[in-house]
C-alpha cells in the first residue's frame, strides 16, 4: 500500500477508534439538536438526505434488510398479524410503513426530530392504527405499552454517552412483551468504535465526516459483547446476529442486523 493509502487509511479507521477510547467526557455530541438541525433543514423527508448516500443505494439497503427480517420471521414461525409495535427513530417512516404492510398493529413510531414528527404525522395521517410520539427512547415513557416488535434500524448507535446508551436498552426491553423480539442494525464487532465525526454545524457534509480535528462523534457503535451483557442485564437475550448481503462493491448503512428476545 502506498503511503497515501496508508495515511487516508489512518484518518478514516485508526484515529476514531484510538478516540473511542480517549474521548474525554463531555465531548458528544446532543442528540435532539444535530437530528432537529438535519430534518428541519430537509427538502422533503426522506432518510436519504439524513444518511448522506443516493435513494436508489437506500431502497437496496432498505429491501436487503425487509428480506433478513422477514426471513427471521419465517424461519422462526413468530406471526406478527396484529401484534403491537414500536419503531423507533423512525425517521421517513420506512418502518413504520413497512410494518403496517405486515399488518401488524398498531404501529408505534417515536422520533426524537420535531420536524421529523411532522413529516411523519402528515405522511400517515390518514391511517389510525399508526401512532406517532416525539421523544427520546432514552427518557421516554413506555409504562403503559407492551410491544411484541420493536424495531430500531439505524439509530440506536446514534446514541454516543454509554450511560444514555445503557437506559436506551433497559427502556427498548421494559416495554417489550415476554416472548417478544427486537431488531437493532449496527456492526456488533469485538470493539466499541466512535464514529462520523461532524462539525459544529448542523450541515453534515458525511464524505469529509471523517475529518481529525473534529471531535464529535454522531455514532458510536458497541461491540457484541457489549450487546450481550446489557441486553442481559435487562432481561433480553440476543437469537442471532445476521449479516446483510450487500454486493461488495456498493455502500450501504450497517450491514449487520441483530435479533433480540424477551424472556418468556
Ligand atoms: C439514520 S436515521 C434512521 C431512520 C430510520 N430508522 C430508517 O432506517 O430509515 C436515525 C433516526 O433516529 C432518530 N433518533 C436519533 N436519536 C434518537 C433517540 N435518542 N430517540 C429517538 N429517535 C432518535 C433521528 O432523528 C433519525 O430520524
């Protein structure tokens, strides 16, 4: 590898993941304001504008992983007919439609964006079976619901402070049912690792996202382990963690999808 290949590889991998392990506190970013920023400053809502890469590489991402999770749902014989679920970080709203597709219901979506919200209760304002809450799945209120799904699909590593991090878990498993299952996207690799570093600006511009002197990372995301202990502690217990086929020549969000259960 030339030099050059080796410094950019540096930049891109190396110096983030040494940060994930020297980020001195304080330094993360907040949440509601970065997602506000980005929704509100949106044209239309649609996810491809929050993730930065083209509507035709998202929809083949999107149907990648509808296929995984149907799969799972297959195999596994668990009907979804009339369950009850929540989406969370919901975004555009592709889950929530895609749920509804599958009749489940009612369908829950909540979104930290208050713009998001908006687009999001006009965009399925005619339907009442979808319920749209704005909210933080941190601090979130969920005593009074009990969910057989939950999805959360590029989100919850959106969530950098490990201590919010944690009560986003706890509160995902509180207010699932027993026997209930979980779908997150992310890596789930041997290590934690902060990542997409944006400026203090809230126009992300995600190819130069990677840039050394900026020190807020939007994503961080946990390892496998760390998934393992926390859903535990919380009652939950990870099925599987399946890998998203992409072709390997395209990009896509997280190519990981893990499933979690509720203890019976
Ligand atoms: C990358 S987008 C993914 C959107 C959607 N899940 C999808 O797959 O198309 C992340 C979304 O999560 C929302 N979000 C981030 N942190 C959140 C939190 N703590 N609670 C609820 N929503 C959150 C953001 O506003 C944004 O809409």
């Amino acid at each position: 590898m030339s030099l050059r290949g080796y410094l950019r590889q540096y930049k891109n991998h190396l110096r983030p993941l040494i940060n994930s392990y020297r980020r001195p506190e304080g330094e993360v970013y907040a949440a509601d304001k970065y997602w506000e920023d980005l929704w509100s400053s949106a044209d239309n809502h649609t996810d491809a504008e929050s993730t930065g890469i083209s509507d035709t590489q998202l929809q083949y991402y999107y149907r990648l992983m509808e296929a995984k999770i149907l799969e799972h749902l297959i195999v596994q014989d668990y009907d979804i007919k009339g369950r009850p679920v929540l989406d969370i970080g919901s975004g555009g709203g592709q889950w929530i439609q895609f749920w509804n597709w599958m009749e489940s219901s009612p369908v829950t979506g909540i979104e930290i964006s208050e713009s998001a919200v908006q687009g999001l209760k006009s965009s399925f304002r005619d339907d009442n079976d979808i319920h749209i809450r704005e909210g933080d799945i941190v601090t979130a209120d969920l005593s009074e619901s009990n969910f057989g799904i939950i999805s959360a699909i590029e989100v919850v590593q959106h969530i950098v402070d490990d201590q919010r991090w944690e009560k986003a878990v706890a509160n995902i498993c509180y207010t699932l049912q027993s026997g209930g299952i979980g779908f997150v996207s992310g890596w789930f690799g041997k290590l934690n690792h902060d990542l997409w570093y944006t400026p203090d600006t809230p126009d992300i511009d995600f190819h130069t996202s990677f840039s050394l002197n900026r020190d807020k990372a939007a994503k961080r995301t946990r390892s496998r382990k760390q998934w393992k202990q926390t859903l535990e502690k919380h009652g939950c217990k990870i099925e599987v963690i399946h890998r998203i086929d992409a072709a390997a020549s395209i990009f896509t969000p997280p190519p990981r999808l893990l499933v979690f259960k509720k203890s019976e």
